[in-house]
C-alpha cells in the first residue's frame, strides 16, 4: 500500500457487526434459548467453523450456499510439519452453512462416546455464500437442538419440538405466532395416489414449498413445467389448501387416505401426524399456538417426516421465525446405518434483524451496569472503590467513574448508557456514612446510609 492510502475498514458484505446494545439484546436472547433448550434434557456441543468439503456435499448438497476455501500452502520452514500431517495443500475445506450436516459428522466421529438417543444444541455461526440483503447475512447464529437416535427414534420427540418452540417466543415476548406441522409422508402418499412418478416427487414437494413466495397460479405454472398434467396440478393445489381445525384437518386426510389408490404411504404420514398431534397437546401447549398446514413441505432434500415452520401473525412477511423437521437416512450416510432424527433451527442473527426492524423487538441499554457510583472528588476515591465493591458484592452492576468532571456531565454519561441510577458521595456524606441516590429517570433523589444502599438500589430496580 502506498503511504498515504487510506484503509477501507467497512464490514465486508454480508457480516455483521453489532453495537454494545445489539449484543446484549443477541446475548439475552441466547439465555431464554439455552435455558429452554436445557430444560428439556439437550446438551450443548460444538462443531469447527471449517468441514470438508464432500462432509459438507453429502446428501446431494453441491454448494449453493457453500464459502469454499483450500488449505493454505505452508511456507518452506513449515513444510516439514505439513508432510507429517498428512494434509496435502489442495484439501479441500469450506465453511460450515448450517449446524445439521456438521451434526451427522459430529456423531460419526465420536460415536462411541455419546449416548442414544443424542440431544444435543448449537449456538454457533453458520456461513453462506447468499447474495447479501436486508435481513439476509453470510455471517450468522443459528440455534439448533436435534435428537438423533440409532435405529428408532421415537415420535414424541416430534411433538416435544412445538413446545420448545412454543416457551422460547412466550419467554421473549414477541406476540402471536402459529407451529404450522405437516408430514412430508402425507405429501409424498398424496402424489403417489395421483399416479406421480417416483422421480418426479422431490422436485413437486419444492415447488409446493415455495406457494406462500410465488402463489398458486405460479406453483400450477411450475408443476406442469415437470410434467404433472393440469388435472393433478390443480388436485395438488386443493389437497395443500385444506384448512379448519388441527381435528379436521385429520378427518379429512384419513377419509382421503381411505378412498384414493394406493395410499399406504400417505396413511403412515396421516398416523404419524396424528400421534405428533396428541403428544402436542398432552404437553400442553395451547390449541392457538399450532396448525395443520398441507403447504409445508420444507424443501431440503433429507426430511422425510414431521416437518414444522413458525410464523408470526400480523408479520407473515418476516416468512418462518423457526423451521425443521424429522429425517431418517441424514446421520447414517455416514455410518451406513439407519440413524433417525428431527430438530429445529433458530436463524438468531436474521430474526434478531428483522424484528427490530418491524418494531416487535428492541435493543436493551448499551451497558449491563444498573448503577453508576460518579466522582465528586479525586481523595474520595478510595470510598468509591469500596462502595462500587459493596454493591457488586449484592448482584448489583456498577461503573465506578474514575474520571473528575461537571457532576452533570457524570449524570448525562450515565443517562446516554441507560443507567438509571448515580451514587453521590461528597466530603458531607462520607463522613457521615451517607450516600444521595438519584433515578435518573425519575429525577428523584434519596438520602440512604451506605450500609443500606444496596438493599434500596435492588427495591428500586424491582
């Protein structure tokens, strides 16, 4: 770089960079998270930001949303240490663009160290190479819980994922939200009654995946594209827009299932959706908080089952706060045994972004500190010190301002923090074992003995 260049030092596109009270809106978020998650028995893990690439391709993922990257060649010195690794600098590697498939490696790699069914959670930073957009990153926090079991995994983990979900948003408080729950064996037995080819399903469960972004016309449009007559299009569209209560919902897809051809498949989905159901509500979340929705089909190639979205009414174009789903062939492909799953993900960075944008959510204050004991005189110090110490001894957050200034310069520097609180403690009040506490959101200002500060500071903060 020439002298006298400047540094572009802007976030590059797609990453981003959060102020002090974006962070701490993310970090408490996480807490109500983890605590749910907990609550129920998952353990948390952690997989490397880095995977190989074909850990990454399996399953038919040919990178789409991948950052690729090689292992860099070492310099002459280190080539010593790069031969007896075993690596060759043409390895290919890539960044991790969700927690799933490093999940399915995770358990390969430690199989006989962890006990069945797994339960696991992720709050890691998943990259991917999208094109970068308002409430769209390269560089984001997903929260996922699975449950992966060996052989068998038991259908009431299904129906435990709408209560997690359920806690999480009561807990943060954003409004009414909707579980919408359907089976990809309920789709998957609906086509095979319409007499669609087997290799032709997958490429109609994505079309009816995107109707709620491209509408019914399109989605018709698309599916006669693949070859689906007009007649089955137009049957496909009626089937996925059944709609009244999760009871009947379930009536008609059983009076379907026993009066189409060939509908073994779409009667297991119907049992299976209705066995998730029950155990949904034997967890006792509220009939309001979830549906049966026909048009959900999650697109990814590896569900095979239960699948789930979560919309947030009155804000439907935000699309779904929280998705996943069951999938029995993913883990396995590479153990070469049948390994069962379902889990959830949270996209926290951009659901963080988006509801701050619609106003549902807001930042919290810039510093976690509740007090701030301000400096009346530099020979007081040692005083300050003392009383900061005291306080935070209580479970109380202090700032001690070590820096001598206007008294309502300390008050503004506070304020600007969200701090609602200043401890004044001039030459009068330390010799008498005082101290004035003024709210700074009320103006109001208190004598308190030093001994009792602590217990008025936590009366006043409840």
């Amino acid at each position: 770089m020439a002298k006298g260049d400047k540094i572009n030092f802007s976030t590059p596109s797609g990453f981003p960079e959060f102020l002090p009270s974006e962070k701490r809106l993310e970090l408490y978020l996480l807490d109500i998270i983890r605590r749910v998650f907990e609550s129920y028995g998952f353990t948390p893990i952690e997989t490397p930001a880095v995977e190989r690439l074909e850990v990454l391709q399996a399953k038919g993922n040919q990178g789409d949303n991948i950052i690729y990257g090689i292992d860099p060649i070492l310099p002459p010195n280190r080539q010593a240490e790069r031969d007896r690794s075993g690596e060759t600098g043409s390895e290919a590697r890539a960044l991790k663009f969700d927690q799933t498939v490093p999940l399915a490696a995770y358990i390969a790699r430690h199989l006989n160290e962890l006990t069945f069914p797994f339960a696991r959670y992720q709050t890691d930073v998943v990259f991917r190479g999208e094109r970068a957009k308002d409430g769209r990153f390269r560089q984001f926090r997903q929260c996922d819980i699975d449950v992966v079991a060996r052989r068998e995994l038991s259908l009431l983990y299904d129906a435990q994922m709408p209560a997690i979900i359920t806690e999480i948003f009561e807990a943060i408080n954003i409004g009414d939200f909707l579980i919408r729950i359907n089976n990809r064996k309920v789709l998957t037995g609906f086509f095979k009654s319409l007499g669609i080819a087997e290799n032709q399903i997958k490429s109609c469960i994505g079309i009816v995946d995107t109707l709620e972004k491209i509408g019914e016309s399109k989605v018709k449009q698309d599916l006669e594209k693949e070859g689906i007559a007009a007649e089955q299009s137009q049957k496909i569209i009626e089937f996925i827009k059944i709609d009244g209560s999760v009871d009947e919902v379930l009536d008609k897809l059983k009076h379907l299932a026993q009066n189409l051809p060939e509908t073994e498949q779409l009667s297991l989905g119907v049992t299976e959706l209705e066995t998730v159901i029950a155990g949904v509500r034997n967890l006792g979340v509220a009939e309001n908080r979830f549906c049966i929705d026909l048009s959900i089909a999650r697109g990814l190639d590896y569900y095979t089952g239960t699948v789930y979205e979560t919309t947030l009414l009155g804000h439907e174009a935000l699309g779904s706060i929280c998705s996943g789903g069951r999938y029995e062939e993913l883990v396995g492909v590479f153990l070469g045994e049948k390994m069962p799953g379902v889990g959830i993900s949270i996209g926290l960075t951009r659901l963080i972004s988006r509801l701050l944008k619609a106003g549902i959510l807001n930042t919290l204050a810039a510093t976690p500190a509740q007090v701030m004991v301000v400096n009346m005189q530099e020979d007081l110090m040692p005083t300050y010190l003392k009383v900061s110490q005291h306080l935070r001894q209580a479970g109380i957050n202090v700032i001690t301002n070590f820096d001598k200034r206007p008294l309502g310069k300390q008050f503004q520097l506070a304020d600007k923090q969200g701090i609602q609180f200043c401890v004044i403690i001039g030459s009068e009040e330390a010799a008498a074992q005082k101290s004035s506490l003024k709210d700074l959101k009320t103006g109001e200002q208190v004598e308190v003995l030093l001994e009792n500060l602590a217990e008025e500071v936590r009366r006043r903060l409840t």
